[in-house]
C-alpha cells in the first residue's frame, strides 16, 4: 500500500510539473496549437519567432533613380554591368519602378559594403558610359543613405510609397512620426523602411507598403499629414514618389 501510495503521489506530482510548464507564458504564445497526431510524450515547444524581421544594424545602400528611354534595354545593360559593380563592393537590392504614365522612371537600390569604393564607382566614367549606352536620359539622382530600420517580413504587395524631407531633429521627428501610426495604417499605408542621408540623421526616408493607393494619395495631400510634419519640425516641401517593385533580391 505504501509503495501504491507512493507511486500515486509520484504521478500527481509529475502531471503537476508538466502542466506549469506548459501553461507558463500560454497567452504570450502565437505560435499553433502542436497537431494531435504528434506524441504528447515528447513535444518539443516551437522556437519563437519575431512577429517582424527587421534589420539587426545600420546597412548602407545607394539609391539611384533616373529616367531611361526603353526600360528592357536599361535591364540588359544593368544585367550586364553586375561585376563591376560588385567589385566596387555593391549588391543588387531592389530594382522599382515609377508608378501611372512615368513608368520608365526607374529606381534602383543597392547595398554597399564600402561607401567610399560606391562613390568613386558613381562617378566613374565607365558608369557613366554604361548608363549612356543603356539609354540613361538626363542626370541621375544619386542619394547615399543609411537604413537603420527595416520590416523585411516577405509580402505579396508590391506597390509603395517614399517620402523624403529635411527634418530640425531627428528624435522630435520619430516621436510624432510613431505616434502618427495608426493613422498611416487606416489610410493603407504599411511601415517597411526608415532610413537617412549617410551622415546626416536629418534628412530622412520612409517607404511604406501601399495597401489602398486612393487612400495613400488622399493622406499625401492632407491636411492631417500637413500639421503633423509640421509639428514633427518637417522643413520645406517633401518629397512623395509612389512606385512598385520590379525585382527584389
């Protein structure tokens, strides 16, 4: 009877740990329920995973936008000039495009291992001579930035949003910026990308996913946004240019 009595207490206790264990931080949890089928005797919890993959540091890029004359004949000569670029340190990211009737304005970003080696690659004359055979019209705008947060979660929407403008203070900026959220999302906008000049925290880049371009466009010329980057200490006039990813690598 003493061994019984034991034995029972052993389980009691045992079926006590276990439920602790898993009830602990229950309602924390997103991840799925294990499937039934699984053995209840060995269920290893799932790793958490972060609901948004965001850059773990600052990564330098180069954003190049420019107008060509026949976008297919621009991707060929940018196909081609690949290894010269990578030996100037620069890895293909995003390949966009302008968004309605100015579609052959085209926006390229690429990240840059050495922002040194990327400006004397800008301005060499080999670039220069590769842009003009592609079909490169007029000068290019070539801005040197530093993302220092990103939403890199994988999404189907392809459309976007990017708004540049000069700003008094930084840290002023992003309070009102944050705090203006849950107005971008009711008008369709998705938080993807912040980013400044490199060496200048002042002068700032946002991109947002577009979910409703009626929506967006209204809330780019309202006055909602007016007096909030006016308070946010926002200088002179933004810049708003709406495009769509062509190729994302």
């Amino acid at each position: 009877m003493k061994q019984l009595r034991l034995l029972a207490t052993t389980i009691a206790a045992a079926t006590t740990i276990l439920l602790f264990s898993c009830n602990s931080g229950g309602e924390k949890s997103k991840e799925p329920a294990p499937d039934s089928s699984q053995s209840k005797m060995a269920v290893t919890p799932p790793a958490q995973t972060p609901e948004v993959a965001a850059t773990p540091k600052t990564v330098n890029v180069v954003v190049v936008r420019h107008k060509v004359a026949n976008y297919a004949k621009w991707k060929m000569g940018y196909d081609g000039h690949d290894s010269t670029r990578r030996a100037s340190g620069l890895s293909n990211y995003v390949i966009a495009r302008a968004m309605g009737k100015d579609s052959n304005m085209v926006m390229v970003v690429m990240k840059a291992a050495d922002m040194l080696k990327a400006k004397e690659f800008a301005s060499s004359t080999d670039l220069k001579e590769t842009m003009h055979k592609a079909g490169v019209l007029g000068a290019p705008i070539v801005n040197y930035e530093e993302v220092i947060w990103e939403d890199n979660s994988k999404i189907d929407q392809k459309n976007r949003l990017m708004i540049s403008h000069k700003v008094k203070d930084y840290n002023a900026w992003k309070k009102e910026f944050d705090d203006h959220k849950q107005a971008r999302m009711d008008m369709g906008l998705v938080d993807r990308v912040i980013a400044h000049a490199s060496g200048d925290n002042n002068d700032v880049s946002v991109v947002f996913a577009v979910n409703d371009m009626a929506k967006a466009k209204a809330f780019v010329n309202s006055k909602d946004l007016k007096d909030r980057m006016e308070k946010a200490g926002v200088e002179g006039q933004p810049s708003f240019f709406f495009y769509s990813i062509v190729q994302m690598y």
